[in-house]
C-alpha cells in the first residue's frame, strides 16, 4: 500500500487503539466478575457456619446413619434440597476430613467431582484475602467462590460443609444478563471511548506531523533552476522536539545550499571570464607574432637585413610574452591545485626587498618611476616561504611600476602589527582601481578596460600565494592616490 506517512502512523494507532480497547473490555469484563465474587462471598462468608450449627443437621434421627459419622444421608438430603430451594444460587455440600464428599443434593449425572481440595477451605478458614475459589464439585475444572465451616459432633470434628454461592442456575442468568446488558453496555461504552480517542489521535497526528507536511510540500517546491532555494523562514526559540529539529536542521541545510550554489554560480561565471580574460591576453601577442612570421615567409627576399632583425624582434617578444602568461597560468594552476606548500622558514624581510628592489631597478628607471622603502629599525624577521613571498613583491611591484606614470613613486612599508604580524603594504600614484574593478579584483584576470588594465594573473597568483600563509590580500579602499595593496606575515 501506497500510504503517507501520516495515514500509517494513523492506521497504527487505530490497530493499537483496537487492541487496546479489547484489553480494556477484558478487564473490565473480569474485574466486575471479580468484584462480584468477592462481594458475594463476603456476604454469605457464614452461611456454613449457620448450617453447621443447625441442631436438625446434628439429631441422629436417622436409622440409617453411620455412628462414626453422627449424620444421616436422609436428613443431609432433606436439609440441603431446603436450604437450595430457598436459595438457588447455592450448592450444599457435605466433606468428609480427607476432602471426599459424602453428603449432597445434585441430581443424578450432574456430579462431577468425587472429593474438593482442602487448601482453599483452609485459606478461608485462616481469613485470607477475598475472593478465594473452590473446585466446583459440578465441573472437572470449574472453580468458584464458597463459603466453607468445620461440621463437629460434639468435640470430634467429623467434616466440612461446603457450600457453592454461584450454582449452576446462578451461572445460566448470569451469562443471559451478561449477554444481554453488560457486555452491551461495555461494548457501546468502549465504542464511544474507543471514537472520543481516535478523533483526539488523529487531531494530536495532524499538528504532529504538520511541520512534517509543511518540510516536504517546500522540497517538493524546490527549483534546481532558480537562482536560490526558497525555504521556509527559520523559527527561533519555538518548541524543540524531533520534527521541529528536523525542520529547523533543513533551514539551515538550505540556507548552506543556497550559500554554496551562489558560490558555485559565482565561481561558474568567473571561470568563464578568465577563460575570456587569458583568451584576451592571449591573442594579442599570438596574432602580432603570426603576423610578423607571417610577413617575415611571404617578403624575406624583399627585406633588408635591418627591417628583418627588426620584425625578428618583435616577433621574439611577443613570444617571450606568451610564455610568461603561460608560465603563469601553470603556477596558479599548482597553487589552485593544493599540490604547493610552503615551506616556513625564517628570513630578514629588509634583505628580500632590497633584493626585489636590486630586480625592478633598471625598470623603474626606465620609466622615471621612483621606488622607496619604510622599514623599522632592527629589521623584522618573518617566518614564512623565502620564494613564495618573493614573488608576491615581484607581482606587487611589476603592476605598481606598470601603472605608475612618469615621475611617480612606488613605495613598500613595513611595520609590526597587533598579534605577533607583520604588516607590508606597497603603494604607487597611478590611477588607482576603478570602483566597478574592485570587488572581482582578487577572483580573476580583468580584460582591458579603458585605458587601465589591472588584476591580471599576477594579483591572482599573489592572493592564493597568502592564503597559503593564512594570510590575505586586501585592497585599501580610499587611498588618497594610486592604489594600496597591504598584507601581514607572521613575525618569526
């Protein structure tokens, strides 16, 4: 079958419902007959002890009694018949010491016991907790409350009369009255017990499972093709059982989802504008050396040593640029791959500036670009990766010095920081970062914009580089000229 969740747990508690108003009516039903045996026996508790003592059961009047016994049959006869007639709801009977039964009124055929077990005459006799049950002397197996005395002749005890309070004609109205009224009775009050609780079950079911209903109608909702999963709002500080953990436990999953897939669009589409970016950046220089190679096959005969040396440069160039972009898209390709660590180690960062410095030196002069540095004094010690952070200054500085006019300064700053840092920032008057560049600055390559270029695989490179080293690239965000890139080292 086919079920919800809800029709099953309903169906099941309908079973167990059933189940357990057929328990109840069981025992019910028992405790009121329980109930009635005890109260019957309590009330006729000394009826033997009345007929033992009657002084007509105790005259030998009769010729044929035995003398051991002091007791006619004939007049047990007489004397139990009128003792049943007045009421029929009891059985006399007459006990010999071992249990046998030797005197009694039943007719012929009906008698189906030839002597009763004494133990619970004698639990009756010591007093003990009503009801106690006899055996039925008109049952092989039946038992029955009775009521139970010593019969003595004289100071000898000769016996017991036993007498049953429910016969047998007591048992035929009772199971016609049962039938008729009691179990009718129990059973239309465990009917409207039995709807009074399925009715409250399946409403307690309903706001159970309401959260349950409302969780699966919003997964079913979910469009894979939307821009975010719409999920129902949070709720704070309510109850806290299973269902409302669940819901809140899916919120939360939901709300991790809807992080991640921004991210992963995100990601997607800056993929695609690096894949755009390098295709930029790669077919200038591949279409300036096809066509001076070009130029170069078609007109070598026609060209004179000096124009073709000059085309043969530029051509070299370009080439030189190709493998440089190509050069660095494989080492951010390591970086990204996680398959680069750094290798921690402690240095002089004065000693590795002036080592950049001595590297970018004949560049800056060649574009009047000047370059400082603020350093304190002693020279800090850095603990990190000697060729790492090389090349994040190497990166730093090629795009400050590019982008720096003539007459410009690029200055790097170092000083210590709060929690053991070290603080390095480099600055150059150039033009600065457009607004609308610096949010994607640090996830991709930017395409020419203008007349600026900025970003590249350089800065890419150098952010991956630092995170790395638990640290991060940030750009200033109101400089007052140029643009400011600043980081922090641990101090070694």
């Amino acid at each position: 079958m086919n079920l919800t969740l809800s029709q099953r747990l309903s169906l099941a508690f309908c079973l167990l419902l059933l189940v357990c108003c057929g328990a109840s009516a069981w025992l019910q039903i028992r405790a009121n007959i329980m109930h009635e045996k005890e109260v019957v026996q309590g009330l006729s508790l000394g009826l033997a002890r009345s007929i033992a003592l009657d002084a007509q059961l105790m005259q030998a009047d009769d010729d044929t009694a035995a003398p051991s016994e002091g007791l006619g049959p004939a007049a047990v006869r007489r004397l139990f018949n009128k003792l049943m007639s007045v009421n029929p709801s009891v059985e006399v009977y007459l006990l010999d010491n071992d249990g046998r039964i030797v005197g009694h009124a039943a007719p012929a055929g009906h008698l189906k016991r030839e002597r009763v077990d004494l133990a619970p005459i004698r639990r009756l006799l010591n007093k003990e907790p009503l009801p106690i049950q006899g055996d039925d002397p008109r049952s092989q197996r039946g038992r029955k409350v009775f009521s139970a005395a010593i019969l003595r002749s004289g100071e000898q005890k000769i016996g017991y009369i036993y007498v049953i309070l429910q016969s047998e004609e007591h048992d035929r109205l009772a199971a016609r009255a049962t039938a008729s009224s009691v179990l009718r009775t129990t059973l239309w009050s465990m009917a409207v017990v039995a709807s009074l609780v399925l009715v409250a079950g399946l409403i307690a079911f309903r706001l159970i499972t309401r959260p349950l209903h409302r969780l699966t109608t919003t997964m079913q909702q979910i469009d894979t093709k939307a821009d975010q999963l719409l999920l129902p709002p949070p709720q704070r500080g309510g109850p806290r059982d299973e269902i409302a953990i669940l819901e809140q436990s899916f919120s939360d999953m939901g709300a991790r989802i809807n992080e991640q897939w921004q991210t992963m669009r995100q990601l997607d589409h800056d993929r695609r504008e690096v894949v755009a970016n390098i295709s930029h950046d790669l077919r200038t220089p591949l279409g300036s050396l096809h066509g001076y190679l070009e130029t170069l096959s078609l007109k070598d005969e026609s060209l004179d040593a000096a124009t073709r040396q000059h085309y043969l440069g530029i051509a070299l160039a370009q080439s030189q640029k190709v493998g440089r972009l190509a050069q660095a898209l494989f080492e951010l390709a390591r970086l990204e791959h996680g398959s680069v660590t750094p290798e921690l180690e402690p240095f002089s960062l004065s000693d590795l500036i002036q080592d950049v410095f001595q590297k970018f030196e004949l560049q800056a002069a060649e574009r009047n670009v000047r370059l400082m540095a603020t350093l304190p004094h002693p020279a800090p010690m850095v603990s990190a990766d000697l060729g790492m952070i090389e090349r994040v200054l190497t990166n730093l500085f090629d795009n400050a010095i590019r982008h720096t006019p003539a007459g410009g300064t690029v200055e790097i700053t170092v000083k210590p920081s709060h929690g053991g840092m070290v603080e390095v920032t480099v600055a150059d008057t150039g033009p600065g970062v457009p607004a609308a560049m610096r949010e994607s600055l640090f996830r991709r390559p930017v395409a020419l914009q203008g007349e600026y270029r900025v970003g590249g695989l350089g800065l890419l490179t150098v952010n991956r580089i630092l995170q790395l080293h638990r640290s991060k690239i940030e750009l200033v965000s109101e400089p007052e000229t140029g643009a400011v890139f600043r980081f922090t080292l641990a101090a070694a």
